[in-house]
C-alpha cells in the first residue's frame, strides 16, 4: 500500500471518528431543571438548580441560578456565598449570611423546594 492511499484511509477514518463524537455529544439528555420559591425581605427568592441523582441516588447539584426582589447590595453578596455553599455542599445543609437572615431563610427555603422535586 503506498503512503497516499494510507493517508487517505487515516483521514477517513479520524473523519468518521470526529463525527461519532460530535453525534455522541449531542445525543446526551439535558440535565434537568428544578424550581423552589422562597420568602425573602422584599418578595419571593426563585432558586432554580440543575441536579440529577447518581447511580448511588446521591443529590448531584450542577447549577444554581436565583431571582430575588430583595436590596442588591445586601442580598447579592449574601446570595453569592449561598450558592457557593450550596454546591460546595451539593445540598441544602448550609449556613446563612450574618446581616442578611430574611434572604438566607427564603434561599434555603426556596432551594428546600426545588430539592424536593428532584427525582
């Protein structure tokens, strides 16, 4: 076999390859996403996380995203540790925020419900 028709058949074959893994990334379910509503200092705190349960049915939170109406300056920072905590944890076993008890509560609330909907 001369090199010519050896580097067409690799090329080829990476190509086929390529593909499969693209194919393959694709076809992967997309996690899902859960929703708890929490009571905060100024209105409800809307905790959304991205979590599945492993083969052990072990909590695995991936994402954490929240809404709230409470005041910027003091819930954003509070907000922030919580969700770090929170997958830092990978569950609902956290500590609030000194200075920002209503936002802390309605958090754990409101990640207490989209917990609980996790299957």
């Amino acid at each position: 076999m001369d090199k010519n028709k050896l580097r067409a058949y690799l090329l080829v074959g990476f190509i086929i390859f390529g593909f499969g893994g693209i194919v393959y990334e694709n076809t992967k379910p997309p996690v899902p996403t859960y929703e708890g509503v929490g009571d905060g200092y100024n209105g409800d705190i809307l905790v959304k996380i991205q979590a599945k349960k492993n083969k052990n049915n072990e909590l695995r939170i991936l994402n954490v995203d929240v809404k709230h109406e409470d005041t910027e300056a003091i819930a954003g920072p509070a907000i922030g540790e919580l969700k770090n905590q929170t997958l830092l944890k990978q569950g609902k076993d956290i500590e609030g925020v000194a200075g920002a008890t209503y936002t802390s509560e309605g958090y754990k609330d409101a990640l207490n419900d989209a917990i609980s909907k996790v299957k």
